[in-house]
C-alpha cells in the first residue's frame, strides 16, 4: 500500500504529466532501447515511427497517476494490456527494466523539477502497478497453458492454405504443426504471429484477430496487406505474409488472448459494425451467433472504400440467407461505378447517425465496433448522438490503444 505522503506527491505531479507525458515517453523509448537493444524484438517498430506506443503510454501514466489512489477504477485497462503483454509474452523480469528508465526518462525531461522526493514517490508508485501487472498476467499465463489445448509460449503452426479475401485483405489457414488439438477461444480474440525476415535483425510480433468461429481444427487470421502513404512507408509484416509466406511454412503463435469479446451470455440483439480489415473479430463474433445463437437479432454494418476492397461479403451474404434473424448493411465509401451498376451496397459515403438511427434496434442492444481510428471515433460519436449507453458500446483498437474523443475524422 502506498503512503498517503506518496500518493499526494504522485497527485500533484498530475498536471505536469499531462503535458509532458509524451515528451518523456518519447525519451523513455529512446533509452530503453539504447539501453536494452533486445527489447526491439519484442515492440512493433511501426507504432513507434507513428508515435502510437509513446502517446499510449502517456495516456496508460498519466491514468495510473489520476487514479494512484484508487487503483481499482483502472483494473480493466490493467487486465486489457496484461492481455496484449501475455500474448507477447512480456515476464516479470522486464518490469524492473521499465520502470528503471522509466525513472531516469522523467528526471531526464523535468530536470529540477523532478526532486528526489518525486521520484522517490514515482518509484513506490510503479512498483505497486508493476505488481498488479505480474499478478494478472501470472494467471493468464497459467490459464492459457492450462486450458484444454492450451501451450505455454510460442508454438509452431503451419499454414495450411491462404485464400485471397480481397485486393488487399488475405487470409492464413494454421494448423498445429504437432497435430494435438489447439485452444478455442472467445469470438473477438487474437493470436501474436512471430516472424523472422530474412535481411532484417529483429523478430517481428503482430497480433491479428481470429476471423473464424472457434471450435475448429485450424486459426484463421485474415490480414490487410498495409500499403504506405502519404510518406509512411509499406507495412514490412504484413508484406511479407502476402507475398513471401506460402502453404506449408510454419509460423510461431502464442495462444489466444484479448478482452474485445462477445458476451455470449446477453442474449440481447448485437450490433457489429466495422470498417475495413476491423471486420475480422466481428465476423468471428457473426459467424458464432449464426451457430450458438440462432434466434438472437443481429446486424451488420461493415463499410469499405469499394467492392474490390470489401472482403468476405460472400461469406457473410451466405450466412444471412440461412438465418433470417441476421441483418446485413454495406457501406462504401467510395464505390466504383461497377459497384454502382451492380447496387453492391446500402448507403455511400460515411456511416453517421442518421443513417444508423434507421437500422439499429429500438429495444436495447449491445453494441461492438472495430475499424481505423478515425472511423472508430465517428462509429462512437454517432452511438452517443444516438443515446446508447456506454455499458452498451464495445470497441477494440488495432495496436496501442488510442481515444475516441477529441477530433472526428470519418474514414473507411
């Protein structure tokens, strides 16, 4: 437990935090990895050029220092990251790691302001959090080992076919490479994919949502092959699955983890809505109902730029004319006169409320969500316009997690 003496010094650094919290995480990184070069095997180098990892871990800081007092209120954000850590296959060893360049990163960018008595109290105060985290991911990883089918760090899986979803999107057929069953999971989750490029010096971890119902004897992941623009450069990972991983290879996988999950036991209408490959756990969530619950009410939205960009419609228009309880709408951002032609979809241009406000149940219904953030903010934005409480709406972010306040910028 902390000292009140602590917890008040840990407050009253709060201010600053918010607006220099990025400031040291960017320094944090730098030294870390100067410090522990073995640790970039383990982080997406990707998020840490877009600066995603370091404003993540501002926002995860500045939480921790808002609520030092009562830890409780960030227990779910404690166990989605231990989900993300579990799954990357973070130990308690590197937590002493952390929090020692954690320290110097902010005596670095404070300067005098950073008095001994405050880092002293920021000492204290990580290593009850970095407590909390071992604790929580002790029993993930004691339950992901444990579970029917489970394993313990990395197991091989072979690809077992690919099939091409979409001009950008393909999908992985794994299997296990031993032949012994494999964990199910919890439609929503994900598996982490490690990968060695040849030419390249570190190992490469991704985590993909399973896009398949569970209970099958192979993982699905389906993956957008990430093109760059407007000066970002392509997506190394996702490029070399597309065009260099073929049926037959094997690839290392840790066992499923995530908290963006169906709630099997609300038998409530749902409402799944995503926009480009954000369609992946939400098609898992779909095809699951369409299987266990087949009198629950359903619809779903997906939204891409056009119909060469649009994956697994067939699959998701066959599911719908099997159980009438499943409603399905498109959106297309940008259709192409073939789409046009052919009435490939419902609506053009963004989802916004008012589009949604004649699809969505007028009884009570939960809600889930995943896609880019920006089309994650306008999705959010249009729920609240519309009334939905926040115990009804459910969302995942691909990568560091990111807020969906602030600036709406609507996007497929």
């Amino acid at each position: 437990m902390l000292s009140e003496k602590t917890i008040k010094v840990i407050k009253s650094t709060v201010p600053v935090l918010e607006v220099h919290g990025t400031e040291i995480t960017k320094r944090f990184y730098r030294m870390l990895f100067s410090n522990h070069p073995e640790l970039l095997n383990v982080f997406n180098h990707a998020n840490q050029r877009q600066g995603r990892q370091q404003t993540a871990l501002a926002n995860a800081v500045y939480a921790a220092a808002a609520h030092i007092d009562r830890l409780e209120e960030i227990l779910p954000a404690v166990k989605q990251i231990a989900h993300k850590h579990r799954s990357l296959g973070i130990t308690a060893d590197q937590y002493p790691i952390v929090g020692e360049n954690l320290l110097a990163a902010i005596k670095d960018v404070l300067g005098d302001a950073a008095t001994d008595e405050i880092i002293q109290a920021w000492a204290e105060a990580y290593g009850v959090i970095a407590d909390a985290f071992i604790g929580v991911e002790a029993q993930m990883y004691e339950e992901a080992e444990k579970q029917e089918g489970g394993w313990a760090g990395w197991r091989e899986f072979k690809v077992d076919r690919k099939a091409v979803e979409s001009e950008a999107i393909t999908s992985f057929y794994l299997v296990p490479a031993d032949g012994k069953a494999i964990a199910s999971y919890i439609p929503g989750q994900y598996v982490t994919v490690k990968l060695n490029i040849p030419g390249d010096p570190y190992t490469h971890l991704r985590q993909y949502s399973l896009s398949d119902v569970p209970g099958k004897p192979y993982y699905r992941i389906s993956v957008k092959k990430e093109v760059g623009c407007e000066g970002k450069p392509d997506g190394k990972v996702s490029e070399y699955l597309h065009d260099a991983v073929k049926a037959g290879d094997l690839l290392p996988l840790t066992a499923p983890a995530g908290d963006f999950t169906l709630d099997l036991q609300d038998r409530r209408p749902v409402v799944l809505i995503s926009g480009g490959v954000g369609l992946t756990p939400t098609l898992s969530m779909l095809k699951t109902i369409a299987e266990r619950e087949p009198e629950r009410k359903t619809i779903f939205i997906h939204s891409a730029r056009n119909g060469k960009l649009h994956a697994m419609k067939e699959e998701v228009e066959e599911l719908a004319r099997s159980h009438p309880q499943i409603r399905v709408y498109w959106n297309y951002s940008r259709p192409t006169d073939e789409d046009k032609g052919a009435h490939a979809y419902h609506h053009e241009g963004f989802i916004d409320a008012e589009w949604l406000r004649n699809l969505i149940p007028s009884e009570g219904a939960s809600y889930y969500f995943c896609g880019p953030v920006a089309f994650m903010q306008a999705i959010n934005a249009a729920l609240k316009s519309l009334g939905i409480p926040d115990s009804d709406i459910h969302y995942e972010f691909f990568g560091p997690k990111g807020a969906l306040s602030g600036p709406v910028a609507e996007t497929a």
